[in-house]
C-alpha cells in the first residue's frame, strides 16, 4: 500500500546498517532502507541540502514548483518501529 508523507516529516538517518529514512503515518512510525526509497525524496533531499545547508550535488535538479513536495512510500517496503527509535 503506498501513502503520501510529506516530505518535510521525513527524518534521514545514518545507522551502522547504512542509511534510512523514518518519518511518521497515522500514529504509527515506520523506517525504511535507502535502497527502497523513491527517486522523488532524492530530488527533494538535493533541494532542501542546497537550499538549507549550501551544498551541491552531482545530479541536476530540476524545479517544478507545481509539484507538491509529497513522497508516494509502499509500506510494505518499510518496517513499523516504536516512537522512541532512535532519529
């Protein structure tokens, strides 16, 4: 089942499995390897580093600011995890 999360709940997360992302649905929070994530959070997560922290990337970005910055993610892909997990 995919769901939309709004990009700016999405939490990026460095673990010494590798990287994920956690972000919260309904009152459930959920985790997600890097390797399942859709390219649109790539996207979104170049724009926000430049925009927020200067940096650039090798990918070109495009804008397409009639898009909202919504993540479609298959919660089948992901695994539910307790709201004291570690971010």
């Amino acid at each position: 089942m995919k769901v939309a999360i709004p990009f700016r709940v999405i939490q990026h997360n460095i673990t010494p499995e590798g990287e994920e992302i956690v972000f919260p649905y309904g009152d459930r929070w959920y985790r997600c390897p890097i390797s399942k994530v859709p390219e649109k959070y790539f996207k979104l997560r170049d724009v926000y580093l430049w925009i927020e922290e200067g940096k650039t990337v090798n990918r070109i970005v495009r804008l397409n600011l009639n898009v909202p910055p919504i993540v479609e993610i298959d919660l089948e892909e992901c695994e539910e995890i307790t709201e004291t997990y570690p971010i």
